[in-house]
C-alpha cells in the first residue's frame, strides 16, 4: 500500500488551502495519507490539517528554526522523515516549489512538479511550455515518488472528519544558520486569499491608470470577491506583484473569474485556464481573452464595473 | 568575487508551441531557439554585479549540444568574461543539471551562482534549489532584488504572500524572477567582441558524474482547448445572465 506524505502549507497559525487540494491529489493516487505539519510548537495548525478528509494522521515537527518556513532549514527536517512513505507531495506554491526540489536533491531523486492529473500512483500528467503541452510521466523505478500539486487543478478536501492524532515530534537536527528571514512584505486586507477565492476579478492595461483600479475593488467587495491584476497592472506599478495571475504569477480557479481590461496574453491565459466561468469586459471586440470567455461584454469597463456595482 | 551563471538553450518564447501529432513532444524543427529567459536576467544580474565593482569574473555555463555555443556567445555578448559547454546530446533533467553545476562550482570556486528560476520549456522549477541543496548552501530562490553586502547578501523573493527578504551568507545559489531586472540589448560590436571570449567544451562523459534515477515523459498532448461562449450587450445583460447562472 502506498504511503503517502503531504506536506503541509500555513502561516500564522492558519492551513493555507492548497495543503487540502495536495490531500485530494493525495487520495487519487490512493493509499494512506500523512500530513507533516512544521511548527515551532503551537499545535493549532496541526489540528485542521487532523480534520482533513482522507488523513489518517499527523506528523507534527517542532523545531525553533521553523518560525518561517525556509527551505534550507525544513528539507534537513523532512529528510529525517521521508524514509518509510513511497510519496512525498506538497503544494506547487512558491513554499513547495522553493521546498521540494531541495529535500528531493537530499534524497537523490527526481521530482514532478505541477501534478494536474494522476494516471496511476507513480504516472502523472504536468504541463509544460506555460501549459501550452501537457506531459505524461512515469517515476519508472520504485523509489520515492517526489512531487508538488497544481492547486488549480484539485479542489480542496473538506474539514469534515473527527480530527486523527496527532504525532508530535521535536526535530533535534542541527539546522544551518546561513539562511535567515528578515521581513515579509504583504498586504493584509480583508479580501479572499487569490488563490482560494471562488470569485476573483482581475484588472489589467485597460484600467488606464492606478486609481482606476478601485472600480475593480467595488466589485470585488460587492461580490466578496479576490482581487488580481495583469502582469501590465502590475508592471506599471498599480498594484503589488503578488496580485498577477498567470502564468509567472499566480494560476488559479476559482469558480467565477472576470477580467476587466485585459487583452488575454498567452501568459495571462494560462493563468485562469481551469477557472468555471470567464467573463470578460473589453473595449476591444478583437481581444484575444474573448477567444476564451464564457460571457463577454465588449464595452467600455470605465461604465460596466461602477454598473455592475450598483446592480450586484 | 566570481560569478556562475547557468544559460539553458530554449524554444524561443515568442513561438507558438505545437504538439506533435504522434504525441512525441513539441515540434522543435525549423524552430527559432533562445536563451532562457529567467537565465538572461540572471547574466544581467550577474554583469551588474560585475560593473558595480562588486563581482571580478562571470563565467556563464551552459548544458546541451553544439548549438549551445549560440546561447553562451549571447551571454559573452552581453558581458560575462568566459564560457563552459558541458557538451551532451543527451536529455538532461534538472538533477543531473543540478550534479553537473555542482560539478563545475567545485572546479570554479564562485561565490554566487545565479540561475534563473524555470526553464520555459520544462517549467520544472527545480535546477537552483536542487543545487543549493546537493552543495548544502543556501538558496534564494524568485529574487527580484539581490544586494550584496561582503559576505551576505539581501535578497527579496516573490513569493505568493507579497515579497520575503532573507539574509543568506555567501556562497549562495540565488534564482532569478522576472522582475529582478531587464536584461539589455545586444549590440553588434558586443557580438563581435565576444567571439574572441573564451569559451571552453568539456564532454559530459570525462566529468565522470553517475547517472541519477529520471522521469520518463510518455507521451505529450495538447491541453483541451477552452471555446468561446456568448456576448451580451450591456452591463445588464450581464448581470442578468451571471444571476441566470447563479454565479452571483
């Protein structure tokens, strides 16, 4: 039977929901699943990821070091561990993928990043080319099976379960001291995370200018929606990196994505390819988003959003 | 201080990438092929550390066939001091990348290796950090500002959160993001120039590295294709036909 690691994503005290869609990914691929949660010692965020679907139990590692998850400091604790579990997966976010080829590297083995579909336990599609291609690969030996999960591509398992038990361990390893957390840089408002959102509303060249970029906000907070931006937004410095969606940015799914003023770069586009519904609002009826768009609205987004905010 | 940075030799990113019917790969005959990239703003980043006064030597090193050359003469044209082609014509998946860079940072000693962060072909993701890994240095990957300060450096990632600094001591491997910096454009008498660079090849098989276990690719396929669905005519059309939907 396979034996499977999922390892968990969080920041201040909270599960990040793509440490969920791994477990679904998890339970695809079938067999026992192990959620390794790193903390400093506080056992709240090993207790929701006890109360996943499908997690028959928890490995929680303390360790001092894991105040911030740095992966120079977290793949020496997870190697410690590995050893015993034929899969070891973690979310394809900037954690899993600054974290997994440096434990997969300590292992001697390779990995598959970006799971968008388990064929069987050892055989996954991944794309490839910014998703242009999709690829089939096989792990084709009987060693670990390393590899991150597309979020986009597996909706969350549910908090439904009794939480299992949880195993707590102190990680006692000595850790390397070159690699230090200075600051993180973020924004904290009160929308949806972007890449849990199940509505995001994206803003691009279209907008014109930075103040613009409140009509996209009205919208998002009548429909209680996240807030994303094109690669153009954020390249002329309307709003922070962290809002891109696409392919260098962020690819999501939510289930209504609607995207205001973006023409719908290939990058862009590979971004937002899993989400439900596309909508699309452009002055340009020759946009290429429209080539995707489930509902499009050639008109002028300056009038649609502050309409779409009085009548939402 | 002496620089490593990694150049992969990549379809050009401006192609339009098509699936082979036979479901082989993507077609690759006829055509244009480029520099990755991620690695191009890694060989800027790297020749302007070296024009700050801050790195002596830039080294840029590449991994593939003969045609490799092309893509290590274009980092000389921009500005790094000498090449390396560790010549194969064998496909190299990023672990085997990653003992091969190893292999060379033991010969060449740097302080910083600057790779960027994906391939645009693979989009494995996994060369920097696997490296960082096997040589047990720090990693700093998806940087878009790199400071350094004699024996650290300040790096500031991209991160899904916002932007991360860490403080990581040297050697270390740092990967490059798209916003770290714009490379510049080559000139002609900078390609004229760089054809009297050094540029050294070394086989693969006299490096004597062990194959590593790899990932077999089965087949590739086109991704389903999203259609286009209807246009309404006003803001209310829309609305009325998101509510039909029950999508608000």
């Amino acid at each position: 039977m396979n034996k499977i690691l999922v390892i968990a994503e969080h920041a201040n005290g909270v599960l990040n929901s793509s440490t969920a869609r791994a477990v679904a990914c998890a339970a695809a691929i079938g067999g026992e699943i192990t959620v390794a949660v790193l903390t400093t010692g506080s056992c709240d965020v090993a207790a929701q990821a006890a109360g996943l679907e499908g997690v028959v139990s928890v490995a929680e590692l303390t360790n001092p070091g894991n105040a911030q998850a740095l992966a120079a400091l977290q793949a020496p604790q997870l190697l410690e561990i590995s050893a015993g579990y034929t899969h070891v997966l973690a979310p394809n976010s900037t954690f899993g993928k600054d974290l997994m080829p440096r434990l997969a590297a300590l292992l001697d083995r390779p990995m598959v990043t970006d799971i968008m579909a388990v064929q069987d336990a050892r055989t996954f599609d991944r794309p490839v080319y910014a998703g242009n291609a999709i690829t089939t690969v096989q792990v084709d030996d009987d060693g670990l099976v390393l590899a991150t999960v597309r979020g986009a591509s597996w909706p969350p398992v549910v908090q439904t379960q009794a939480p299992v038990t949880v195993e707590c361990q102190t990680s006692d390893i000595d850790l390397p001291a070159h690699t230090r957390f200075v600051a993180l840089d973020g924004e904290q408002g009160d929308r949806p995370d972007l890449q849990a959102a199940e509505k995001v509303i994206s803003g691009g060249r279209g907008l014109g200018a930075a103040e613009h970029f409140a009509l996209v906000e009205a919208v998002a907070d009548k429909l209680g929606a996240a807030v994303g931006a094109s690669r153009a937004a954020v390249d002329s410095g309307w709003v922070p990196n962290d809002l891109q969606v696409g392919q260098t940015g962020k690819i999501i799914a939510p289930d209504l994505y609607i995207a205001a003023g973006i023409s719908g770069a290939i990058q862009h586009l590979a971004g937002i390819k899993d989400a439900g519904t596309i909508v699309a609002i452009n002055k340009d009826p020759d946009a290429p988003i429209f080539e995707v768009a489930d509902i499009g609205l050639v008109a002028d987004l300056h009038e649609v959003l502050p309409a779409l905010t009085e009548m939402l | 201080m002496k620089v490593l940075v990694g150049v992969k030799r990549v379809v050009d990113f401006n192609t339009r990438i098509q699936v082979k019917s036979d479901g082989s790969g993507v077609q690759t005959d006829g055509v244009k092929f480029s520099m990755n990239p991620f690695d191009e703003i890694a060989v800027e980043e790297a020749i302007r550390l070296k024009e700050a006064g801050l790195a002596t030597e830039v080294i840029a090193v590449s991994i593939g066939g003969d045609k490799n050359q092309d893509t290590l003469r274009s980092a000389l044209a921009m500005g790094a001091d000498s090449a390396l082609l560790v010549k194969t014509d064998d496909e190299i998946q990023p672990l085997m990348a990653a003992k091969i860079l190893k292999n060379l940072v033991e010969q060449q000693q740097p302080k910083l290796v600057l790779l960027g962060k994906q391939a645009i072909d693979d989009d494995a993701n996994q060369t920097p950090q696997m490296l960082a890994g096997l040589l047990g240095w720090p990693q700093a990957t998806f940087a878009s500002k790199l400071e350094i300060d004699g024996d650290t450096a300040a790096v500031t990632r991209e991160v899904d959160a916002g932007l991360e600094t860490l403080s990581v001591d040297l050697p270390a491997v740092v990967s490059s993001d798209l916003r770290l910096n714009e490379p510049r454009y080559i000139k002609l008498p900078d390609i004229m120039k760089a054809k009297r660079k050094p540029l050294e090849v070394i086989d693969l098989a006299d490096l004597n590295i062990a194959a590593s276990a790899s990932i077999a690719t089965l087949k590739t396929s086109a991704p389903p294709q999203r259609q286009a669905g209807i246009k309404v005519e006003s803001s209310e059309a829309l609305v009325a036909e998101l509510k039909a939907r029950n999508l608000v």
